[in-house]
C-alpha cells in the first residue's frame, strides 16, 4: 500500500517572480502597445477585455505550468505587479501634492483587490487544467 504523496504547504517564491515576469510581458507590454491605438472601437474592445481576462488567462497559464499546486502565487504575483506599476507611475510621473496620493491609495487598494481575486480565480483554473490534462509520469502512479 502506498502513501499518499504529501505536498509542501510552503509558498513557491520561485514562481511568484516567474508570474510577475509573465505579467509584466505578455500583460503589461500588450496594453502599453494598445494604448495609442484606442482610436477604434476593436482596439478600445480588446483593451477593456484584456485588462481583466489577461490577469486570469496569465494566472491560469502559471497555474498549469508550474509543479505542484501554486494557486496563491499568481495572485501574490498579481498584487505585487500592481504595487510595482503604482511605484514607477509615482517615481516616472511625481504628484504635485501629498493629498494627491492619499486619493491614490483607495482605489489602488481596490485594483489590488481585485487584481487578487482574478489571479486566484486564473490560478485555480490553471491547477484544475494541469489535473484534467497534464499526463502523470509512470513513477508517480
């Protein structure tokens, strides 16, 4: 009789930097792209959606290649993109007043939420992918 495997309850940090990078590349660099073309309603259509479907498309897809179950990461990952994107936004484009950035942080708070929510929501499709269509090597049966 085997016993079942047990999975390390630890965080993966290795993958939480993996996503961040996913994030920035294939999150963050296509909305920049788009950005000037918003002229069209297709590109203005493909900017709204990718800005909440490439969070959970991005999380899923580091959900399904990563070892192991890393539902959390994606979503720390996604927070820590956030902070970040407020952070150089701040540095790159200075506000001329303190109050300023007080009115900035509600609504950061609840980007970050929500930015969390889908990367969990992302995270736990790519980990039911990665159960449903990932083959098991033959050691591991």
């Amino acid at each position: 009789m085997t016993e079942p495997s047990i999975q390390s309850k630890k965080l993966q940090w290795k993958w939480v930097g993996i996503t961040i990078v996913l994030y920035a590349v294939f999150y963050l660099l296509p909305l920049f792209f788009l950005g000037p073309m918003l002229a069209s309603k297709v590109a203005e259509f493909f900017f709204s959606a990718w800005i909440f479907a490439g969070i959970i498309i991005i999380a899923a897809v580091a959900g399904y290649l990563s070892e192991g179950v890393t539902i959390w990461e994606p979503a720390i990952a996604g927070v820590g993109l956030i902070f970040l994107f407020f952070l150089g936004i701040t540095i790159f484009f200075p506000l001329p007043h303190r109050e300023r950035i007080f009115q900035t942080i509600i609504p950061l708070v609840i980007v970050m939420a929500i930015v969390f929510l889908l990367s969990l929501l992302g995270a736990w499709l790519g980990e039911r992918a990665q159960k449903l269509w990932k083959t098991k090597s033959p050691e591991a049966i």
